[in-house]
C-alpha cells in the first residue's frame, strides 16, 4: 500500500471514527489506561475527553473491581454483550458492548465498542408494565367470578336448608339442617378470610389466638362441612382419632379448622367417584407441657408429578394452570396454610405420585392441658358386650381401641355369615349382646332383612346403623321397618361411639309438611312440568323441597348430556328446562346449544333457564348468547323461582 492509499485508509476512519453511531474507546491492555475515545463515547460519558483520557478503565466507563478485567483478568469473552457505563456524573447506564484485542502503536490494546441502550430498556420495562397489568387486570377478573361462584354455593346451602328446616317437625332432621347451615356459614367465611389473611400474611400482620380447644370436636365441625361433598362423590371418609389426642390443647382453633379443612377440601375435590380419604390424627410425643400431634389427610386421589408438587404451597399458583378451571377454588389454601402452620412453629409436606393419590401431613406442637380421659368419663359402660360389623377391618379394630380402655368388650367381624353365626352362637349361650354395630357398607344382598333378623336375637332397639347422616336420611323408611332407630354417624369419632352406647330408645317422627302454614300464596303448578339440570345432589333436593308445595313435577337430570338425553326422548313431556351452568359431562351452555340444534320443532321454543352462581353482568349474557331465555341466582330466591316458573307456565 503506498503512502497515497495510506493517507486515504486513514481519512476514512477519522470520518468514521468521528460520525459513527456508537461509543467507542482504546484501552492499554498492560496499564488498563485509556488511550483514546471518539465524540460519541465523549458525549456518552457527559464530560471532556481530556478527563478520561490517561484514567485507568475500571473507574472511568467500565466499572469493575482492579484486576477484574473481563477481558484481560478473566478471559471472558465479551461480544455484544449487556454491561454497564459510568458517566461523569456517577450516573450509570445500560450498554451493549463488545471488545477485540488490537495491536496499537506496538501495543496490546483492547478495542471497545459500545451502544447505549437506555431507551430500549425503558422501553423494555414499559412493555413489561403494560404485561403485568393486562395479567392483573385478567386475574383480577378471573379471581372475582370464581370466588362469585365459591361463595355463593354455600350460600345456596343456608337458605335451601333454612326453607327445609322450616318445614319439618323431625327433630334429626332439623338437627341436620341446622347444622349444614352453620358449616356453610362457616365455609362461606372461610372463603372471605382467605383474601384477607393473604393480605395480612404479605403485610406481616399475621396472628394467632389461642385458646382451649379439642381436637374431636374440631374434626367433627370439619365433617359437618365436608360431608355434602363427600357423599355427592360417593367418596368413603375415614376418620382415626388417637385416643391419646382426645385431651384438651392450647392453640387457635380456627386457624387450625382452616388447615384441616382445606386439605380435606382438596383431596374431595382431586378424588375421583368412589374414592377414599383417610384423615389420621395423632399426638407421637407428650412432653411435660406440650405435645407433638400429627395430621395426615391421604387420598385415591389424581395425585401429582414432581414438578408439580413443586409448585404448591405459594399463593396464586395451582399444581396445574386449568386446576381453577376443572375444580374451582381461590388458589390461596395451600400458601395460607403453610402459613398457619408455620406460625404454629410447624412443618408441612406433601408426599405424591400422579394418579395414585396424595398424602399431606402437617405436624405442629401445642400445649396440653388438663387430661380428660375418656375411660373415666364412660366407666358406667364397663361390661357391656357389643358386635362390630364393617367390611373395612380399620374400623373395626379402630372402634375397638376406643371402646376397649373403659371395659366394654367389643368383638369385630368384616363378614355377614360370620356376624350371624356369632350372634346365633350368643343367642343359644344365653349371652347376648346389648348392642350391635352394623356398617351400612357392609356387603350383603338384604341388610335390612338381616337386621330384622337380628333384632330379634339382641335386645329391643339394639342395632346400630353406621352410616353417614345424609345416607341415612335417605333409607329412613326402610330402616325403621327392620327394627332400627339407632344411627351412629360415620366418620365415627370417639365421643359420637360412646353417645350411642348410651342412646335411649327412640321413636320415629312422622315428618309434618309445616311450608304451607308460612307461606299462603303458593302458586299450583301441577299441571307443570320441568327438567331440572344439576349436578349437585343437595341444590337438587333443595330445589325439590322448596317447590314441593306447588305440587310441580320435577325430572332430575345429574349433567348436561343426562338432560339433552332426556329432552331427546320425550320432549312434549317438558314445559321447561333449569339448567346449571357447570355439571361435569357436559355444561349448561353447550347442553343448551345441543338441544336447540336438534330437529324438534318444541326444541326452538321451551324455556331454558339458567341457575347458577355466575352473576356478573357478563355471565347473564353469555347465557342468553347460548340460547337460554332467563337466569336464575344461587342462592336461590324463592319467591323468583316460583314467580319465574309461574310466568313462564302461564305463557304456554
């Protein structure tokens, strides 16, 4: 290259070294001193360049520890890589950067070029803003309309029994009602508390409040609650309580119900029809003033993979995203119950495994204080000869441990022959036993004719129903004409056994239809006829009961595809259709768009009503958008379902 074509190279990259649109610096890779910038990186730094040039690199542009050098110190390489620029006045600023080794005027030196990026940053973080506020503003909206629908389902429950409870005069029957009503108010609160403790627990305003409390008579309120749900599901819930845990203990009862409940709720929730939940208290140590108990709630449940199990236990996250979606709930349960149990000076874990279930344990430490032993409190009972009969041998040998510290001799059998050739056997020693313990579950073809059998080898009124309250109240009838008007509720609770040791006999109440004595202006919709779409058994049975005085004929339907089915088959036999919205199968919407696509003239015109617990403005209209005609709200409103149904029969 000749000296003409040197001077020209050279006039080349002072243009471009002087307009080029990126800072750019040389560095003395032996001293780290700065030989040279061009205007850019002047402006960039907001000073002379007589200041920077001469000044050692990691304090002048590139900020950085002494021989902490990227580059030199470190061999790294940095290309078109984010670091970070210091300016005159000590502000610093994001950059892209690279760097290049040169040979310079006989020297190492290091060639930097670098790109401030400040505005693409802001830029960055406005975008990131605007994110986070649409995914807000979309879980704000999510968040609202599902705690709509969970909080207005036990409301639903508190007035469809309080209408109940006001029209019968059987004593267990209002029992029943009365005590649905005050676990849903306390379901229904609990939801409420849930958004408020999330706040207190992210505030740090998270407290206890300790008292005395029992933890039978905690898990019995919980059953109360957790029953309805159980028994829709035919799910089977066990419940072993260690006698030594049937003391009194110090702790804040409530914030230890919300615990339990929570994972009882969502093992009923995850387990499928026909399933198990097995609840396991027990207290493992005793010391001179505190006692160590264990909580364990295992369910046949869907169970988890590892990854996630991983991500329970934080608020606002699901083991899975559509979890709210197929099963409901806030999202909070888990991260306030770690909390609680935290608080609590406690542990909890989750031990799963997809598709095999469950188990969530808890283990907290509470004060004791002074003993109630249960074998004191029923010495009376000393002697007495009872027979257990369950097809589970857990419960068996469970109410046996019970019974046996306060001397009643408990022989067990998981066998109907072996149960009737005991009680033979006793009849024919002249050594009956005072009562019998007989599971509703336990498999037989006949159990009633079997009771009634036995009844007349025992003593009168001595057998036993165990059975859940709400089955129960279903065979009523039949249980009283084998000869029993004894119930033990299930899950069996050590005080509940001891109660009915104690029961005296028992006489049938005639249910009184009181309805018509409160309520004078009941419409006759006899000649009317409905499909009432619902999937939960206890909303249908309140439907049921509380359209019963107007003498209207109900078909029941359990989900969508049951009542499009039921429509397809006899459609002159309906004048309208009450549809809930979310039933597993098929839901309310699609059930709706199904039967109005279908080629029956009366398919275009009956009546389709919603019922649900989606309120918003928007619900209302995505229900008339798929062809239904009026909406009904959970709760339901009495007089509206009468009034509605009344206008709607006498526009026929």
């Amino acid at each position: 290259m000749n000296s003409e074509q040197i001077n020209e190279a050279l006039e080349r990259f002072k243009v471009i070294w002087a307009n080029v649109e990126c800072g750019i610096s040389i560095i003395d890779a032996e001293t780290r001193e700065i030989i040279d910038i061009n205007p850019v990186a002047a402006r960039m730094f907001g000073g002379d360049k007589s200041e920077i040039i001469g000044k050692r690199c990691h304090k002048f542009i590139c900020p950085a520890e002494e021989h902490s050098c990227p580059i030199m110190d470190k061999n790294q390489v940095v290309d078109r890589s984010e670091r970070k620029f210091v300016k005159a006045n000590g502000d610093v600023i994001p950059i892209v950067k690279s760097v290049a080794k040169i040979s310079y005027d006989g020297r190492t030196a290091l060639l930097e070029s670098f790109t401030d990026i400040s505005n693409l940053k802001k830029a960055e973080e406005q975008l990131r803003l605007m994110t986070i506020t649409e995914q807000a503003n979309k879980a704000k909206s999510d968040f609202l309309s599902r705690m709509s629908h969970e909080m207005r389902t036990p409301m639903n429950a508190i007035i469809g029994m309080t209408k109940i409870a006001a029209g019968t005069d059987e004593i267990e029957k209002l029992k029943y009602c009365l005590a649905t009503i005050e676990q849903s108010s306390t379901h229904l609160l609990a939801l409420i508390n849930d958004i408020l403790d999330m706040s207190k627990i992210e505030a740090g305003k998270f407290e206890l409040h300790n008292a005395v409390l029992r933890i039978e008579e905690v898990l019995k309120k919980i059953c109360n609650l957790i029953m309805e749900q159980t028994e829709r599901k035919d799910i089977k819930l066990n419940v072993f309580l260690d006698t030594n845990a049937c003391i009194q203990y110090i702790g804040d009862e409530l914030r230890l119900s919300q615990v339990i409940t929570n994972l009882i709720s969502n093992a009923v929730k995850f387990t499928p029809l026909n399933g198990e939940i097995t609840v396991t208290v027990r207290e493992t140590e005793r010391r001179e003033k505190n006692s160590v108990l264990l909580f364990d709630i295992t369910d046949t449940g869907i169970g988890m993979t590892e990854e996630q199990s991983g991500k329970l236990f934080h608020a606002f996250e699901q083991a899975d995203t559509s979890i709210s979606r197929r099963f409901g709930g806030t999202g909070l349960g888990l991260a306030i119950s770690k909390s609680i149990v935290e608080k609590m000076g406690g542990k909890i874990w989750v031990e799963s495994e997809s598709g095999k279930g469950s188990s969530f344990t808890f283990e907290i430490e509470l004060e004791h204080t002074t003993l109630i032993e249960e074998k004191d409190k029923n010495a009376d009972l000393k002697g007495m000869k009872i027979l257990v009969a369950s097809n589970d041998g857990r419960i068996c040998e469970y109410f046996k441990s019970v019974v046996s510290g306060c001397g009643v001799v408990a022989e067990t059998t998981t066998n109907v022959n072996d149960m009737i050739s005991l009680v033979n056997t006793a009849y024919d020693n002249k050594r009956l036993y005072d009562m019998i313990f007989l599971d509703y579950g336990l498999r037989c073809d006949d159990i009633f004719g079997i009771a009634k059998k036995l009844n007349e080898k025992t003593a009168v009124n001595a057998i036993v129903l165990m059975a859940s309250f709400l089955t129960w109240n279903k065979i009523d009838a039949q249980t009283r004409g084998a000869g029993i008007n004894r119930f033990l509720s299930m899950p069996l609770l050590p005080s509940n056994i001891f109660n009915s040791l104690r029961l005296e006999d028992v006489k049938a109440n005639k249910i009184v239809d009181a309805h018509n004595k409160i309520d004078h202006n009941v419409p006759d919709l006899s000649n009317v006829t409905i499909l009432l779409a619902e999937d939960i058994e206890i909303n249908r049975e309140i439907f049921i009961a509380l359209l019963k005085d107007t003498k209207i004929n109900i078909d029941a339907a359990e989900n969508g595809l049951t009542a499009v089915d039921k429509f397809k088959q006899n459609p002159d036999k309906y004048d309208m259709i009450i549809m809930d919205v979310h039933m597993p199968e098929m839901d309310g919407y699609e059930a709706t768009r199904a039967i109005r696509r279908m080629d029956i003239s009366k398919a275009k015109t009956i009546p389709v009503i919603a019922m649900t617990a989606d309120v918003f403005r928007e619900d209302v209209e995505k229900c008339l958008a798929c062809g239904m005609n009026d909406h009904l709200a959970k709760p339901i409103d009495e007089a509206e379902v009468k009034r509605k149904i009344s206008a709607y029969a006498a526009a026929r």
